[in-house]
C-alpha cells in the first residue's frame, strides 16, 4: 500500500501542476501537454502503471481493513471516544478510497473517455452535449466544457475534499509503514502530509473554480479582462475617444510642422 499509494501522490502532484496550466494563458500549453500524454507509447505505459497501482491499492485497502476487523472482533473500538492524535481520516481511510474512485469513475468518463480513448479508437472529433465538436487533446475546451456547469463542479470539490482527507492521514502513513517515523519525525511528517494534500487540493480546486466563473459570465458579471465579449464591447465604446486622441494628436503635430515650413 506504501509503494502503490507513493506512486499516486507523485501521480496527483504531477496531474495538479499540469492542469494549472490550463488557468494560464491562452490555453494552448494545456492542449500541447494534452498532445504529449495522448495515445503515445510512453503515454500508454504510464496509464497502464496508474491503473495498476490503484487497483493493488484498493486490494491491499480491503485486506488490511478485514485483517483489522478480525484481529478486533465484533467490537470495532473498544473506546470510542476520540483518542488524542488519532484523526478522523484514519478511521475511515476505506470509505474516503471508496469515494475517492467513485469519483475517479466519473472523472474518467468526462475527460479520459474523450481523450486518450477516441485516440485509440481513431477517433479525431468528439461531438459534446453542448452540440460543440472538439478534437481528443482540446483539454481546454472539454475542461471548460465540464466545468461551465455548476453541478459537477459541487461533484469535484466533494471529491476534492474526500482526497485532501484521504491524503491527510496517507501520506504520513505511507513514510510510517516504510519505517522513516519515529517519536520525534512523526509530528514533522504529520506536518509535510497537511502541507502536500492542501497544495494538491488547492491546485484542483483553482481549474474548477476559474473554469466555473470564466464558463458562466452571467453570474459573475463580465470584465474585459476575461471575457471577450465584453473586451469587443470596451474596444467599440473606447474607439471614438482613441479617434479624438489621434485626431488631436495630428492637428497638434501638423501646428508645429507648418510654422517650420
Ligand atoms: C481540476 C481537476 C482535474 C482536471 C481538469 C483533470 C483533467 C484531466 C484530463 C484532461 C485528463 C485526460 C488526459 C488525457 O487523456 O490526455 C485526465 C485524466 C486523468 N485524471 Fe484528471 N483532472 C483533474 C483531477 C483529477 C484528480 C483529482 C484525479 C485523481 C484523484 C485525477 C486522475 C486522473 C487519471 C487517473 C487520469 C487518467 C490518466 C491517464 O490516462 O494516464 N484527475 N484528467
């Protein structure tokens, strides 16, 4: 479970970066790293490996928390009042994986379903419910596609904050059953893991937020800065005032040039 669950943080530091790219920018980054993680050997393996690793880890969840149970009994917490330093998400690592895949699932059907697999099936144009046809490694398109609806972003951020939970009490677990804690490193690593699943909650949660507001301008007013309906608008209203300007500035130029004539 130390190995597998190490291989899914570095997966999920990674995958975070990647997607704030997708907030700077025009957007072309995200879609040129989309390209490179396509359907390419390297791409593949690396999918393959994921794969894997998530389903030793879920295995391996299962048969600790049977070999748990039965070292208990049918008493599940002899005390069941919180014991100092024992946290939430530990007692309750199971169910958070559990969500935690769920949401994976339907992550999964809204982007890889739409990428890397029409990639292989030689598919070069997806139609979305919208009606829009994107290509599979327009990540930007289908991420402001997923995300212009208010629905999955409350979906995400719920399996967002499974993750940062599930992340809290695993990471230092993952250096414990490794070895490297002791009395005096423990609190340290208790420390590294809120700092990483924060980081790593954060950074998700930013895209879907951005996507939200950039994806609904109704709601949130629209500003020239993001909106390019509203930048036309500012440009139309500000060309009579530029026009004076230039007109202003020529007759003042032509002034000093016709005395020197
Ligand atoms: C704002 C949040 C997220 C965005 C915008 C996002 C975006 C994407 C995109 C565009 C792909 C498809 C890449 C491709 O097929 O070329 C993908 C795949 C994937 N995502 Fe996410 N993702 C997000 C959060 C997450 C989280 C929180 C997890 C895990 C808990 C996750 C796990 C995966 C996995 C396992 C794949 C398949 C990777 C592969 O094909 O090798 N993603 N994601």
């Amino acid at each position: 479970m130390s190995i597998t669950g190490c291989a899914l943080v570095l997966f999920l530091l990674f995958h975070m970066a990647m997607n704030v790219v997708a907030v700077i920018g025009d957007g072309s980054a995200y879609d040129m790293i989309c390209a490179f993680l396509g359907a390419n050997w390297y791409a593949l393996v690396g999918t393959v490996g994921l794969a894997a690793c998530v389903v030793v880890h879920f295995i391996y969840a299962f048969i600790l928390t049977w070999q748990n149970r039965k070292a208990r009994g049918n008493v599940r917490y002899a005390v069941t009042v919180t014991e100092k330093g024992v946290d939430w998400s530990s007692k309750n690592m199971l169910v958070l994986g559990i969500i935690v895949i769920l949401g994976l699932g339907l992550h999964l059907s809204h982007f890889w379903a739409k990428m890397q697999l029409q990639e292989l099936m030689g598919n070069h144009e997806i139609a979305l419910a919208t009606g829009a046809v994107v290509g599979p490694t327009d990540g930007v398109e289908i991420i402001k596609y997923v995300f212009s609806q208010w629905y999955n972003v409350v979906l995400y951020l719920i399996w967002f904050a499974a993750l940062w939970f599930h992340l809290t009490h695993g990471v230092w677990s993952m250096f414990q059953s490794a070895g490297a804690a002791n009395d005096k490193w423990l609190p340290r690593l208790k420390c590294v893991s809120n700092l990483i699943s924060t980081v790593i909650f954060l950074g998700f949660a930013v895209v879907a937020v951005v996507f939200f507001v950039k994806g609904n301008p109704e709601l949130f007013g629209c500003c020239s800065c993001c909106c390019p309906e509203a930048a036309v608008e500012a440009a139309v209203e500000a060309t009579p005032a530029v026009e004076a300007v230039v007109e202003g500035a020529v007759e003042a130029a032509a002034e000093v040039v016709a005395p020197a004539n």
